[in-house]
C-alpha cells in the first residue's frame, strides 16, 4: 500500500469537512473493497475518512410504516435484527448470505450501496422493495440511484446515511454463490408490496444490477414459482466471464427467480 492518513470522523458534518481537505480523501467504511484495491496498489487515495463511527449514521427502526436502515448498520446487525426479521425477513435472510463472518461483521448497508458491485446483493433488494436511498443532501429513489457497474447516482462528497422502505407484503432472496468470495454469480430479490411485484436482479447483468420487466408482469398476474417457467432473460444484456457464460446466467435468473418466490 501507498503512504495514506487516515482520519476517523465523528459526524456526517465532519467528515464532509475532512474529506473537502484533500482532492484525493476517500471514505471508507467496511473497507471491504477500497482496503484490498489499495493492497493491490490498484488504488492511493491520499486520506481515508472513516465514518464507521458515526452515531448518526447506525441503527434501525420500524416506524409509521418504514423500515429505516443507518448506512453504518454492519450485514452481521442487519441479519440478526428482530426488527428486519419482522418487517421483511428476506433482507435479513440476504444479509446473512453475504461473505463470510468477518465479511458480515465489518461490511456495512451503506458501502455496499455506494460501492455498487454488479455481485453485491443488496442492490437487488433495494431496487425490489422501492428503496430510498438518503444521503447527507437529499433522497433518491433506489431506480434512480444505480447507474451502472460501480456507478451511482452520488456526488464526489456525498455520503449515504440512512436506506428508507416500506415492509412488503411478501418478499424473497436467492442466490448462487461463487464457490470462493460468496458474491453473487446471480441473485434475484423479489417483493410484493402496495406498488405491485418488483424483481431486482443482481451479479448477472452486464450493466450491474437491474429489473426484470418480464417477471414482475408474469407475477403480478399470478404470484408462484410456475408462472416464470416460460419467462426467458436474454443473454446479450448479461455478464460472462471465467466463472460463468452468459446464458449460464441467463438460466440461473429464472431458477433463482422461482426459488425466491417459493421462499417468499
């Protein structure tokens, strides 16, 4: 790793200040992949501003009918939540797949957004459930947010502090793993709630996270595994590479798909 100061930040105002000192500042959070890119040399931000303790930006409640997630809350707290387990147990049920121990309990909500890695799994969720995704300056809605692979709709200092949606009424998470880092070759996350069937799509597309028109029309006539047994993903818009072809993926969609929906 190149020479880096790092700086712990004790409030979201403060580490907008400390990330506005330098050009060349990044946040860090779980660390879990701007610490490894930055081991590779891949990466030299000259500050780190760490915001994994700030108050303001952890914890979760279930209040006037939203769940609301602090971008601070680590996977291990999102997993174990009564909370989340009562309000949509199938993003805890997510949470709980994500790396390994360690993995769950240095990761966090919010990095994992900002990041967006086209095999991160909580993107799926949050385009499933309508999320809204809050930052320090203003709310986006989660179709809005993710733009591309490892692009969002984020400013340079803008920082994720809170993840906002209503309970569903019914909701659902599968995935195949990669056998060695556990991220997500294919994962779908499904969820009906007050504003129809939504099916968030992650690890498969070559543009990142997406939704599955197709599905959520073939589930909102007739919410079961068998009314996608003739809904087909075209493997033109998919990844393929060393661990999986694109009409690989294209199968795994559909049968992660009805897996999800069975466990919904």
């Amino acid at each position: 790793m190149y020479a880096t100061n790092y700086h712990r930040a004790s409030s979201v105002a403060d580490a907008l200040r400390l990330k506005g000192a330098s050009d060349e500042a990044k946040y860090v959070s779980g660390g879990m992949t701007l610490i490894p890119t930055m081991k590779q040399r891949l990466a030299a931000p000259s500050d780190l501003v760490d915001l994994r303790h700030i108050a303001e930006m952890k914890g979760i409640t279930v209040s006037g009918g939203r769940v609301r997630i602090g971008a601070g809350t680590t996977h291990a707290e999102v997993a174990q939540s009564a909370e989340i387990k009562a309000a949509c147990p199938a993003l805890a049920h997510l949470a709980s797949l994500i790396g390994d121990p360690q993995v769950r309990h240095m990761g966090t909500i919010g990095g994992s957004i900002a990041n967006n890695d086209p095999a991160a799994d909580y993107p799926s969720a949050m385009l499933a459930l309508a999320a809204t995704i809050v930052t320090d300056r203003r709310e986006i809605a989660a179709d809005d947010f993710f733009t591309g692979l490892f692009e969002t709709a984020l400013q340079d200092d803008e920082i994720v502090v809170a993840v906002t949606f209503a309970p569903p009424e019914r909701a659902g998470y599968s995935k195949f793993p990669n056998p060695a880092s556990r991220y997500a070759m294919t994962g779908v996350f499904v969820a009906k709630g007050p504003g129809g069937v939504r099916v968030g799509v992650t690890g498969a597309g070559a543009n990142g996270v997406f939704r599955h028109a197709a599905m959520e029309a073939a589930l909102t006539g007739n919410f079961s595994a068998q009314a996608l047994s003739g809904v087909t993903t075209d493997p033109s818009e998919l990844l393929s590479d060393i661990h999986g072809s694109a009409e690989y993926r294209a199968n795994l969609v559909n049968v992660m798909a009805r897996r999800a929906v069975a466990a919904a």
